[in-house]
C-alpha cells in the first residue's frame, strides 16, 4: 500500500497549464487517460489516446456542461477500498475498475469574483463536479492521489519516473490534504460571495494554509509569522514589491494602515487638494496630509512628526514622480505605497536595495472587508470603520467657522486610524492641510491632549488659535476643555456622547470656543 501504481488517470482541469507534460509521463508509465469536455479535445488534440469519460458513466454530458463527472461510476472507480473484501466483491459485480489518479483544478470562482463578476456569472463558476472527484480521491488517499494545482505536476512527473510509475503513501497523504485546503478554500470563497450578493450581515472567514505565506518571523524574532490571503480578494496580502526584500509581519501591519489612511483621505475629493500622503509608524500615523500636489503632501506629512517619520511606511495616493523620489532619496523608509512610480523614480530608488515599493491604488468605494481579532478561545468581527461624518452640529454660543469645515474632515478621517485615545491637531498652509499634532494610544484623554500640543509645538505651531482639535471619542470631563483653551485651542471637533455634555459645552462657551459634534465615535484599540 505504500507505494501505489498508477494505471488509470482522471483528467478534468479549467487550468490547462503543464497539462500535456502531465500527460507524456502518464502514457510513458503506461497510464489510461480518462477526460471530459474540454480537457479531452485538448489531450486528442495532442494526439493522445483518451477513453471518454461518457464511456465510464454510460451517459453523455448534459445541461450545458452541468452534469459530465457526477455519476456512480465515477465516485465508485475512486471510492471503494482496495484492500475490503467487500468493496472488493462488490465492485466486481458492478463493473467497476479503480481510478488511481485524480488530476482536476476547478472553475475559476474566486477569479470571477476578483473581476465582480454579476450573479449568474458567479453561478455558472460553481463547480460541482470538481470538488466531488477531488474530495473522493482525497478521502481515498491510501490508494488514490489527487493533483489540483499544475504546481504540482514537476514533483509528481519526478516520483513517477524515479519509482516506475509509482506514488508513495507519504505524497498521496499530502495531495490530499492540499485537495481538502482546496476544497475548502473554495467552499468558503463561494459562500462569502453569496452572502455579500444576497446582503447578508454575517458572512463566512477561512484561512485557507495552501495560500498562505511564511513571514521571517512574526511581531518579534522569537515568533513565527504568516500571512494569508482572503478568498476571491486581490491587495496588499497578495502583492510583490517592485524592489527590496519581502515584506515583514511588521511591514504589512504598517503598510495596511498607511495605505487605509490614505485610502479614506483619497474619499474627502477636495479639489483644492486633490494629493494625498501618509506617514506611518507602529500603526499609527505621525503624518498625514492633503495638498495641491504630491510633493506639498509629503513635506506637510513628514514634518508632522519629523523625528518619528524615520524607518516608517510612507503612502501616496498618486504615481511617485521624479520630485517626490528626490526629496525621499536621503530620508530612511520601510515601504512606499503609491498608484505608480514613474521610471525616473524607480531609477532613485534602485540604489535603496532595502526599500520596499509596492502598487496599491486607493479604492473609489467603501471597503467591504472585515476587521478579524483572535480573542482566548475564538474571534471578535466588526466591519470596517467606513463613511464620513457628515454632519457637524454646531453646540456652542460661537457657531463653528464654516471655512473650517474641511478641516474637521480631515481631522476625522485621518484621526479615526490612531489609537484610543486619540486627540489630534490640524491646521492649513498655503500648501494644504495636515495633521502638525497628535497624541495617541492613552488611557486617559488628557495624556492624548497635551502629547498633541507638546509635538505641534515642537513643529513650529505656537499659536494654535487657528487650529482644529478633533477628538476620537467624547470628552467625559469638562477638564479636556480647560487644558485645550490653556493651550489657545479655539475650535473644537467630538462625537459627543457623554453624560457630561452639557458641563463641556458650558466650559467651551465660558471660554468663547466653537465646538461641533459629528454624532459617531472613531475608537480604535
């Protein structure tokens, strides 16, 4: 049983690739063919001896190509046991000879849903017949060996001729488990597509380990690392940079909150300043920025924290040109994200054999993706922390600046990707607006506050009467509001929320301020 000859071989594959390599080893070792449909015409093609499938199951494919492997021939040829004098006996008496080889990849679903694809469309690539086959032969691993993946096809060819057309225990083991990784992988992929198309709230998560990737390490060198990517989904799970060594646990935590920051500064479409840049480190973001162009937005980002920008994650909304590679050219970054990068700038860059370079345009939609955390024993699922808060309601006897406007938008939307609890201070040049201050991942609000005023200080903003304070979350003691008029912070931006309302909004009237609530809390742990 160890070591198990291949003398018939089911052929049934939508990825055609290394197929016909496949092929001249299996017919050198003497191997039946058996396909279906398209596999067939292009084995026959070749000028290979095929027995058709219709000639196992005694019927022809039907519906449209629905029905052409599903049958009781089929599943019985890869079922029965070998070594069970019943199975034995009984597949004698019904004509049935063993099928030793299963080699089947499936329709292409998650690729329909990477294209959004419609429903029907979605449905038609639900395959029905593939999976059946493969969880049978992988089901039957003792005598049975099962390829899904044209990657697979080389080690197999170099078994198969090391051992006179034969396959050990040890690899049909694990062809079965990658068939089973498959087949739930792709069950998976199915039901979250569905679940997204028919609106439904809960919706199905799968770590699929035949697609995941080894990291160096994880968070810390003593741990190990992996990354995953989601079913049907194309991102930053999935991407090779353009340059530089593979990307770290720590670099794509980083590189995914730079790149969602940006992102949600991308949706703010202010014509005034259409170029977006963000500054990451640790998670959370020491400068971020809008303005006219690329290369404004990134000395604005930078200098929001100067010092913390070394050895951070730098995201563009735009192509990296010429300029904005010069300027970043003797400053030390992880990974930069952008739409593009112009030739001329991968020419600077290609002398930085560290520096990563990845393609990750933003999106002109909101995410769809969940927020996924491992708790002791199981999982906490939330969706995305999406949208703009809309609406400012004015609280205070002086009216919020309408001029000012813009950079509450800001203020939140870049504000609501720092730890809790976050404070945050933005002003606007000539050159855009940004964030020339901020505090963050505080258990106490205060902290938050003075950390913010301390850093815009430090950047060169004295007076900060001209600013904008957006708060994370509401302000549960009139105190923050003491401190923030202590510091010549005259325009205020938070949720609200609090029992202590009124008691602020009386503070922040006695000392002349305007201050709005937006109604929705940005609280990030």
């Amino acid at each position: 049983m160890s070591q198990i000859k291949i003398k018939r071989a089911l052929l049934s594959v939508s990825n055609k690739e290394h197929l016909i390599e496949l092929a001249k080893t299996l017919t050198t070792h003497g191997v039946e063919l058996i396909a279906s449909g398209g596999t067939r015409k292009m084995l026959e093609d070749s000028n290979f001896s095929v027995t058709a499938v219709e000639k196992i199951t005694g019927n022809p494919e039907a519906f449209g190509g629905r029905m052409k492997t599903l049958s009781f021939q089929i599943s019985s040829s890869l079922l029965f046991r070998r070594d069970h004098k019943t199975d034995l006996e009984e597949s004698a008496s019904l004509g049935i000879e063993p099928i030793d080889l299963v080699v089947c990849n499936l329709y292409p679903f998650e690729e329909v849903v990477r294209k959004k694809g419609e429903l029907e469309e979605l449905i038609e690539n639900i395959d029905i017949g593939g999976p059946t086959m493969v969880r049978s032969a992988a089901k039957n691993f003792k005598w049975v060996s099962t390829l899904t993946n044209p990657n697979q096809y080389k080690d197999f060819i170099k078994e198969l001729d090391a051992n006179v057309g034969c396959v050990s225990l040890e690899t049909r083991k694990n062809l079965a488990l990658d068939a089973f990784r498959l087949t739930s992988r792709y069950e998976s992929a199915i039901a979250f597509a569905l679940e997204g198309k028919f609106e439904k709230q809960l919706r199905t998560i799968a770590l699929d380990p035949g697609k995941a990737s080894e990291l160096r390490y994880g968070e810390n060198p003593h741990q190990k690392g992996w990354v995953y990517p989601s079913a049907g989904a194309a991102g930053l799970a999935s991407l090779k940079p353009l340059q530089g060594k593979a990307l770290s646990y720590n670099n794509l935590l980083d590189s995914d909150a730079a790149w969602k920051t940006c992102n949600d500064l991308h949706q703010l479409k202010d014509p005034k300043f259409p170029a977006a840049v963000v500054v990451v480190k640790h998670l959370n973001p020491c400068g971020a920025s809008i303005a006219k162009n690329s290369l404004e937005a990134l000395e604005l980002a930078w200098n929001g924290d100067p010092v913390s920008s070394f050895g951070s994650i730098v995201a563009f909304n735009s192509e990296v040109k010429e300029e904005e590679a010069l300027w970043l050219s003797n400053k030390f970054v992880e990974v930069i994200i952008a739409t593009n990068f112009s030739d001329k700038a991968l020419e600077l860059f290609s002398s930085k054999k560290n520096l990563r370079l990845l393609i990750l345009p933003p999106i002109e939609k909101e995410m769809e993706e969940l927020v996924v955390r491992s708790i002791y024993g199981g999982y906490v699922v939330q969706e995305e922390d999406i949208g703009f808060d809309r609406e400012f309601q004015n609280m205070t006897e002086v009216p919020f600046p309408a001029g000012k406007v813009p950079l509450a938008q800001f203020g939140v939307m870049a504000g609501k990707h720092l730890k809790s609890n976050a404070i945050v201070l933005v002003a606007e040049s000539g050159a855009g607006i940004s964030i020339i201050g901020a505090g963050m991942g505080n258990p106490n609000r205060l902290i938050s506050l003075r950390q913010a005023a301390d850093k815009a200080r430090d950047n060169g903003h004295k007076n900060l009467g001209q600013a904008v304070l957006v708060s994370d979350a509401f302000f549960p003691f009139p105190d923050n509001i003491e401190m923030a008029n202590s510091e010549g912070i005259k325009h205020i931006v938070e949720p609200g929320g609090s029992i202590k309302d009124q008691a602020v909004i009386d503070k922040a009237n006695e000392f002349n301020m305007s201050m709005v609530f937006t109604g929705r809390r940005h609280f990030r742990h």
